[in-house]
C-alpha cells in the first residue's frame, strides 16, 4: 500500500533473504520506520525456503503494523536486520 491517512494502521510483512547454503540467526528486530511512523513491536520471525534464480533460499519473515502519526509524503527507509551467519570453511 503506498497512499495511507494518519491514524491508519497498515500491516506490514518484511522479509529477508539468506543463501540457504548458510545457517543464521537474526540479532533482534529489523531496523524499520522513519520519522512520523510508529510501528508496533515485531513478532519474531516465520522461516521458509523458497526459489528466486535457481537458487534456494532461506527467509525469515517479519510481521507489525505502523501507523502514520503526521501529514505529508513520508520517506521510509529500507529496513535493515543485524543477524549472524555461520560460514562454512
């Protein structure tokens, strides 16, 4: 959803994607919002595998609900996620 009035609350699913040649955990919520945003507290992430390019991948999955708190274009940022990856050697 791209247009939404201040006071809406609006899902919002971000999902990430790793190698699922790799194993890895996530280091807390995603990093998501940008000024005259709120955004409930994320729910710990749905793992699944899926195919993108011949190649498989893991991903996890993030669910909340944000809601605009002022009027205007709102620039939200890319989210980001710290996580752990375990590389074989």
């Amino acid at each position: 959803k791209k247009k939404f009035y201040v006071g809406e609350v609006v899902p919002v699913e971000i999902r990430f994607y790793v190698d699922a040649h790799y194993g890895f955990s996530t280091m807390g919520p995603p990093n998501f919002g940008g000024e005259g945003v709120l955004t409930d507290r994320f729910k710990d992430p749905e793992q699944s595998r899926e195919e993108r390019n011949n190649l498989i991948y893991t991903v996890a999955t993030f669910r909340t609900l944000f809601a605009a708190v002022k009027t205007g274009v709102l620039d939200i940022p890319p989210a980001t996620l710290d996580i752990a990856v375990a590389i074989p050697e």
